[in-house]
C-alpha cells in the first residue's frame, strides 16, 4: 500500500511539472520588516552630555515648559523625588523608545507581529501585525497594546491599555548617570496614554527614524510631538542585563563599534 501511495504521488508530482507555472510579480510579494531592514540591533543616538545628537538626524528635545494639566504638573513634582518609585521599576512605551546612551535595541520578526526588545529592559514590547484592533477589555500593562502596519516604508503603530504607573518618560532610566535633560521637568504618563508612532529608515538605512505623538489628555492640554534616531549596530550584541549589574563599557556604543 505504502509504495502504491509513493508511486501515485510520483506520477501527480510529474504531471505537475509540465504545467506552466503563473509568474509571481516580485512587487506584489509582502514585505515584512526583515526586507524593509527594521530587523537587527540599534542603539539609540545622542549621550548624556548632548541629547539631541549630531545634526542632521537630532532627537527632539523635551520641551523646557511643558503644556501640563494640573494634574500633570502635580505629577512631575511626585516624579521629582527620586524615592517616589521603587528601583528597576518599568518604563512605558515612550522611554522605551526615546532614552539616549548606551543601551541597544533588537526589532525580531515573527509571521504575526514585531517584538522590540530594550536591553535595560526585562519586558518586550509587541506590535501585533495581524490586521487585529485593540480590545474593547484591553487589560491595563506597562507597555500597553500596540497594533501596527505598513504604508510603504513605514510602520505606523498604535499603542493604548497603559497602566499609568510607569516612571517619567524623561531623564536617565537606569540611574547610572545625570544627563543634561534630568535638569527640566519630570514628563508624566497617564492611563489615557495613547502613543501614535511612525517608524522608517532614513540616511541610506543606516539610521532608524521613530515619531511619536504622545496623547494624554490627564496630563498635557496638547499633544506632544518628538523624532527620536537609532543607529543600526550588526556588530553589537544584545547582552543580559539588570539594573543592578552588567554595566555596559560607554565605548562600545560611542566609539570605534569595536566590542
């Protein structure tokens, strides 16, 4: 039975063989974000000493006078006391996606979304790419839940459900060291959150380009617009990381990208 099988499944394979063959236009092929070149590791520009980074391709500052609601503005006194939050607490989506310095970024791929992993950070963030909308139960998270998809280049993701308990979306994360942006006020988050980004690749690919609007009607009486750059590193690898080891060497980031 097992080789009648073989020899029927031989003869339908042959016959298959000389049918011509629809031609598959190479345009019409979907494009993940591994053609499009998101796929890899990237450290975000700027430093502590400039945050913005080396022109042309400069991170938006924050603002020095934020547009704060009154609740807002009583927010980032709290987030003023540095005991006001516990040590290694989460950040939100947004000082995921805008810290400068020295820790990296890797954008993986799977069929049905893209995970975004932070190295100073033990929670990924997931863009869900299956044509699915937000919950209408959407559990409250620190990172949220983002949707997402292309127009041409771009990746267009919207992110809603935070939990509103995440630090200040500004100043230096890991505490290790005072950049000159811990000088203006605590930026808050609420769980109104709702953070529209526009992601593509820009000088040649060899940079990152990720524009946030930050909507948050609790704690801004506008919406807030930044541009934050990341450099595409190959040579780098993601390393383990906890807030309290692991120290990465400045050098290998703002250097020669030798590790």
């Amino acid at each position: 039975m097992r080789g009648a099988l073989f020899v029927l499944s031989l003869a339908a394979m042959l016959a298959g063989c000389g049918a011509p063959q629809p031609a598959q236009d190479e345009a019409a092929k979907p494009r993940n974000a591994g053609d499009r070149g998101f796929a890899g590791v990237f450290v975000p520009i700027g430093s502590f000493e400039d945050p913005a980074g080396p022109p042309p391709f400069q991170n938006t500052r924050w603002p020095a006078k934020p547009p704060f609601t009154e609740w807002g503005a009583a927010e980032s006194q709290r987030l003023k006391d540095p005991t006001s939050l516990k040590v290694c607490s989460p950040n939100g989506p947004v000082f995921f996606m805008s810290e400068v310095g020295i820790f990296p970024l890797e954008f993986l791929e799977a069929p049905d979304q893209i995970v975004i992993l932070r190295e100073a950070s033990g929670m990924p963030r997931r863009i869900y790419m299956d044509g699915r909308g937000h919950p209408d139960d959407v559990e409250p998270s620190w990172m949220g839940h983002s949707i997402g998809h292309w127009e041409g280049e771009s990746l267009f993701v919207d992110t809603i459900g935070l939990n509103g308990l995440a630090r200040a979306m500004n100043g230096v994360g890991s505490n290790a060291r005072v950049s000159e942006d811990d000088a203006k006020p605590r930026m808050p988050s609420s769980e109104q959150l709702h953070l529209v980004e526009r992601m593509k690749l820009v000088a040649n690919g060899e940079l990152l380009e990720d524009e946030l609007t930050i909507n948050d009607p609790k704690a801004y009486t506008e919406p807030l617009i930044l541009k934050h750059y990341f450099q595409r590193r190959p040579d780098i690898d993601m390393l383990e990381y906890y807030c309290n080891e692991n120290p990465r060497d400045d050098s290998v980031v703002a250097g020669s990208k030798s590790k």
